[in-house]
C-alpha cells in the first residue's frame, strides 16, 4: 500500500457514532467546572448584583457556579436549539451530534481561557483581562467551528450561520451578565473572522474536489453523513454524475436436484415436455446457484452495490452465493438502480442452461504465492485463487478481464476467476496488471483449465446449507454458505462468508479442520467482500472478533452440507449486463489523492487560520476599544 492510500486510511480512525445525548450533555456541565476556578477573577471585578452575591459564596461553590453559568447552560441551551434551527434550515442533525458538537464547544472555550491564563501569567496581564480575553476568543472560535462543521450537512450556507452562533450568543448573555463590558465586542469581532475563514476553507474544498471528481466534496460529506444517519440514497445522486457506462460478464452455476430414471422416462412421452417447460421446471428445481458478475461489492452500507446480494437471493428461489470477482472499487455501482440489470441478466442466463450430471473432480496447481482450486461443471470453469496467508487485497478489472480471456484461450466456454478474498490486513496491497502476483494468476488460469478440460468427468453429487449465526463477528445478513461436491468420491468444499475481508490465517485453521473433521479431500474458504458492515470503518475483517466461533461455525455449516449429499444436475452459462454504471477506472487513485490533499491543506489551512483570525480580531479589538492587554 502506497504512503498516500495509508494516509487516507488514517482518516477513518475519525469516522465514529455519536455518544447518548445524555453523556454529551453530562460531559459537557462536568467540564464547565474546572474553567470556573479561572473565572474568579471575573466576578471579584464585576459591580454586578449578581457577581456580588457570588463573590459571597464560598471559592469552590463560586467557581463551580461561574464554570456552569458560562459553558454549561450556554451548552445545554445550545443543542435543542441548534437541531431545532438546522431543522428548520431543511438540513437534518441528531440530538446525539448536536450535544456532542456542545460538548466539544465546552472544551474549545476551555482551553482558550486557560490558556489566555498561562500566558498572563508569563507577560505583564491582570487575570481577569486574560479570562475574559479568553473567554471572548474561544467563543468566537466555536461560532467558526460550528460553522465549519454544520455546513457539511446544510445546502444553505448562509440560513446555517444562526443554529452556527447558538452556542456563542447564549455564552455572551451570560458573560454580560456576569461582566458587563467591552469585551462583547471582541466575542462579536472574533466570531466573524472565525466563520469568515471556516467559509473559505470549505469553499476552497469544494473548488478543488470539483477539479479533480467533477463534484462537490461538501455535496459528498453531507451526503454521507446523511447516509449514516437516516440511510440517504443522495449520495448515489452525486455518484451517478461522475461514473462511467460499460457492459460485465455474469457468470451463473447452477445446480439442481437430478431427476431418477422414472421421471425421465415419464418426460419423454409428456406432451408438456417442451423446450420453455423443460426451462422453467430447471429453474423451478434449483438447489443452489453461484452468480459472479464482474463488478464489485460497494461502496458502503447498501447504497450503490450493497443490495446486489439481497436482490439477487430474493429474485432466485433458492441458496445463492455470490462470490468477490476480480475487481476492485473502481467498478463499484455508481447507484443501485443498476442492480436490476445485473439481476435480469443472471436469470437470462439460467434460463439458457443445458444442464447434465457429470463434473471433474477438483484441480489444485500453485505458481509463485498464488494456490488455484478450480472444477469443471460440464462447459463451465470455475476457478478460485487466493495468496492466504500471505494478505493481499482487491484485483484490477483490467487483470480479471485478462484471466477471463486466458482461460477461454484455453478451451473455457464459461468461465468465473474468484478473488478468495480470504488474508487481509489494514495495509494489504492491491493486485495490479503487470505486477508478478498478477503474471502468477493468469498462469494459474491457463494451467489449470487445460487440466480440467482434459480431465473425465462423472456422475456428481452435491450438498448445500448455510446459517445465519455470529453477527457480531463481522459476518453480515448471508451468515456464512457452503457448498460440497462429490465427484468420483473426491469431496470439495466451497464456504462463502458474508463478511469484508478475513484475517490472515484463518482460511488456513478452518480447512485443516475440514480436511481433518469432515474428511473432505478440497476446501477453499471466500468472502462476498461485502460492505454493508462497513458504514464507519474502512475495514472489518471477519474472525477479528473472535475466530473460534467463525471456525466452529464453518464446521457445522459444512457438516450439514454434507448431510445434504444427493445426486444433482449442474451447467454454467454467461450473460452480458449491459450499460451498468460505475464510478471507472483510477477513481480510487483520485478520491485518495484528494482526501491527502485535503488533508495536509487542512493542517496548513487551520494554522493560518487560527492566527489570522486571533491576530485580526485582538488588533480590531485594539484599535476600537483601546483596552490594555
């Protein structure tokens, strides 16, 4: 993995859930107290009735009850508010983000006033100067930095500027009410700026994903945000103005329960034996289908190609797996509208199946760090390879375009080249054309394919179960499939797991226990590559958790794949999805070279303007006020 890709990666240790109202606001009056003790010297300056009164009270009590009355309310006023007003604005924000977004406000006001402190206590200053100084900075900085943040989910910026300001006008009442002075006018000043440079920066955001992607990044935050929130399709708007139109192969395996001899007799003289009955009793009967369109699985949740799995089990009347292809995110679906296309093609191609029940047995070959387990089913190959243990991650489309011609230049008529997907780590590399791996790979695929078209075929049995178990082990909705072959006596077992990725090694313990356990001569164990689990986090491989329990779970779905054994029918076909969006090739390369870009603008941008508007609104303060500092 390049230094830019694990930049951005970095990135999604920030994407989080918001904390319960409760604690945000709890957390929020708890860390108004200890500013409070900086804030005495206010109250012992004020001529306010009320300051006076404080400055009666015991110093702790008096601290305590200064902290409260100027970060505390101002923060529990602040967040009702604000999703009130952003509500009112047509934009839409939690409580939980809202009182979080107080929270963080408390703590920013905190460490102005402290440190306006720190630095009294270096240079010349009177204390109550360097409070209040403080105290009229930091809430014009959470005024900018409200701001910033509420943008990503506003259209309008300038209607977004009121539910920004929330916060800062109610800690400027309360400061007036406590000292009254001319330092309101420092909140004022220090507020504008603060906001003047969070508007260029997100403007300056917008110019230059624009440049680059042809959208807007602000439109993409929101969107996503947006997404996480209420489960918002807008970001498939947004994806389908910048992708890209080609035609995928889909690749179908089909298998179905064999009839006996009786039945066969009995069709021979049926007056309803018939080319479109004989189809539609095919379909009718299916036992279990593999559908490997080359697309893939993205981008996050289900928006764009999250629902392509679901869509597809609800549409075929029977266990359906589907297996990771050779592509990666640059073929996500740039919107789910697409899906039905996929969808329409993978039942042409089941409706075409010349089905018959033989099959070769299994062929295993090895070049380099790649292993291949690969079976023929009558014209139709299907053959998977991984690296594990070793981690590596997605494949180029163009490398498994190439795969697929490979294997038909070697007598393949339908073909489906599977990425196991089964080793990853956070920093695994991807599988590029011209790379040895991928040399490696279409040497496998040649191989391998004039192994099993010269190999005999005979009578195949076939067993398939799945279970919907270990949730919480990274696993999503399709729980974990298998499917188990019986060819000649040589056994075969193909597990699919609904999860993002596998942890290294993993595949290696659970085949030695099929081998072991079950007595099963071949195994291999995949993943859909699915992203549905993945809403805020870049990765979440499945056995992360806890791996014995995927294990054991792995072992009982097998084993009652093999309880399932009977004697079946199989063919393969291919159908081509025409005019299928999806974002095109080197979009990934672009969306990580703008995010790093962003990114270490962000650090010079923010300095900059941090200064700037410090040094502008004390120096207008200056000159206006004429007040020693």
């Amino acid at each position: 993995m390049s230094s830019a890709e694990e930049s951005a990666l970095k990135l999604t240790r920030y994407i989080f859930t918001a904390p319960h109202w409760i604690l945000s606001l709890f957390l929020s009056l708890l860390l108004s107290l200890p500013p409070g003790y900086f804030c005495l010297s206010l109250i012992y300056h004020s001529d306010t009735e009320f300051a006076r009164y404080l400055s009666t009270l015991s110093v702790h009590f008096s601290a305590l009850l200064a902290g409260i009355l100027l970060l505390g309310i101002p923060a529990l006023v602040s967040a009702p508010l604000t999703k009130l007003l952003v509500t009112l604005c047509g934009a839409k924000i939690t409580f939980r983000r809202t009182s979080l977004l107080s929270a963080l406000s408390v703590i920013a006001v905190s460490l102005f006033i402290i440190s306006s402190n720190i630095t009294a206590a270096l240079i010349p200053m009177q204390s109550h100067i360097a409070s209040a100084t403080g105290f009229a900075l930091g809430a014009g900085f959470i005024c900018g930095f409200r701001f910033l943040i509420l943008l990503a989910i506003a259209k309008n910026s300038i209607s977004i500027l009121l539910p920004s300001s929330t916060q800062t006008i109610a800690s400027a009442l309360m400061f007036f009410i406590l000292f009254p002075s001319s330092f309101i006018i420092l909140i004022i000043i220090s507020s504008i700026f603060f906001s003047i440079f969070a508007f260029l920066f997100v403007k300056t955001v917008e110019k230059s994903t624009k440049k680059t992607l042809g959208v807007s990044g602000i439109d993409l935050i929101r969107s996503f945000l947006s997404h996480l929130s209420e489960g918002s399709r807008e970001m498939e708007e947004i994806f389908s103005r910048i992708g890209i139109t080609v035609d995928i192969p889909v690749f179908v395996l089909a298998f179905k329960r064999r009839r006996c001899d009786a039945e066969i007799y009995a069709d021979l003289f049926s007056s309803r034996s018939t080319d479109i009955s004989r189809s539609t009793d095919d379909v009718s009967a299916l036992k279990a289908v593999v559908v490997v369109p080359l697309i893939h699985s993205g981008l996050t949740g289900d928006i764009c190609g999250g629902d392509l799995p679901k869509a597809l089990s609800e549409s075929i009347e029977c266990a359906v797996f589907v297996p990771h292809s050779m592509t990666n995110h640059d073929f996500d679906l740039t919107s789910s509208r697409d899906i039905g296309k996929i969808v329409s093609a993978a039942k042409k191609a089941l409706e075409s199946l010349d089905f018959r029940h033989t099959a070769t047995p299994p062929s295993l070959i090895s070049e380099g760090d790649v292993k291949m387990l690969g079976q023929r089913f009558g014209n139709a190959y299907m053959l998977i390879y991984t690296l594990s243990p070793i981690p590596f991650d997605d494949a180029d489309f163009t490398l498994g375009i190439s795969a697929i011609r490979e294997a038909r230049a070697a007598g393949a008529e339908h073909v489906a080249v599977i990425d196991a997907h089964n080793s990853g780590t956070e920093y695994a590399e991807v599988i590029t054309a011209g790379s040895k791996v991928s040399y490696d790979i279409l040497k496998c695929v040649s191989k391998i394919t004039h192994t099993l078209k010269n190999s005999d075929e005979y009578d195949i049995k076939m067993g398939v179960s799945f279970k919907r178990e270990n949730y919480r082990e990274n696993i999503g909705h399709f729980g974990i499939r298998a499917i188990v072959t019986d060819v000649s006596d040589v056994r075969t077992a193909y597990v699919l797991i609904d999860g993002n990725n596998m942890v290294a090694g993993l595949r290696e313990r659970i085949i030695r226990r099929i081998k072991h356990e079950l007595h099963i001569q071949y195994a291999e164990v995949m993943t859909t590559d699915s992203h549905a689990l993945n809403k805020t986090h870049a990765y979440k491989f499945v056995g992360d958790i806890d791996p014995d329990a995927v294990e054991n779970t792995v072992i009982k779905t097998v084993s009652a794949a093999l309880s399932d054994m009977e004697p079946v029918e199989v063919a393969g076909s291919t159908e081509i999805a025409e005019n299928i969006h999806v974002f095109g090739e080197h979009f990934t390369a672009k969306l990580i070279s703008i995010v790093n870009t962003i990114t270490s603008m962000a650090t010079l941008w923010i300095i900059f303007a941090f200064i700037s508007a410090l040094s502008i609104s004390l120096t207008l303060f200056s000159l206006l006020v004429g007040h020693p500092f």
